[in-house]
C-alpha cells in the first residue's frame, strides 16, 4: 500500500556469477497517533507485503532491519520468517525493544553485536 511504501526502502542485490538474490529492506514503524495493537498490526501487515513481494519473485534470502516502533515478538510472523538475536548497545538496556532485524533463509540464533 502507499502507506506502507512511504516506511520502508527496499532493494534486491543479486550475486553477480549465480544471480542469486538477497531481499534488503530498511523499515521505520509508526509511532505517534498509534496504540500498541495498531502499531503491532501495521508491522505484520508490512512483513505479510513482504513475504508476499519475496515469493513473487522467488527470492530465497531476505533481511529487513528498522525501529518497528513495537515489540514485534509479540505478533504471528509470516511462515519463515524469523527474529534474529542480537545485542542491542548498552545504552538501550532497560528499555523496550523496538529495533529488530527480521530474516528468511538465514539460522535466526545467530549472535550479531551491534556497533555505534
């Protein structure tokens, strides 16, 4: 949808010798106006679009990071989609999580130490 499109930046990069694609997408959530169910909702909505958008295009690998503005561990990801663990800065301890980096076709517990 328009709305969605206005939130995200996407891009296919493609191997050049095996033509294989990895689906890159930026995601900011959105935060004023919105309770937490409607927040929530937009979220799955915009994983659903694409999941949609990776099958059409037969797309084995894709990687969305961004500020969800949510804890998107609370909500029904689409089928292989997984959150991956990472630690976040230790300037975000005792706050909630918002920031997450969604995967498909990549092992979800993998450690990733986030730098500033």
């Amino acid at each position: 949808t328009q709305f969605l499109q206005s939130r995200d930046c996407m891009v296919v990069l493609k191997h050049k010798s095996t033509q294989m694609g990895v689906l890159v997408v930026s995601f900011h959530g959105v935060h004023v106006g919105y309770n937490k169910q409607q927040k929530q909702r937009i979220c799955q909505v915009f994983l659903e679009e694409v999941e949609r958008i990776r099958r059409e295009r037969r797309i084995q690998y894709v990687v969305i990071g961004g500020d969800f503005n949510c804890d998107i561990r609370d909500i029904t990801l689409p089928s292989g989609m997984s959150i991956l663990d990472y630690t976040p800065l230790d300037r975000w301890a005792g706050k909630e999580r918002k920031d997450f980096i969604v995967v498909v076709g990549c092992h979800p517990r993998a450690a990733v130490k986030v730098k500033s």
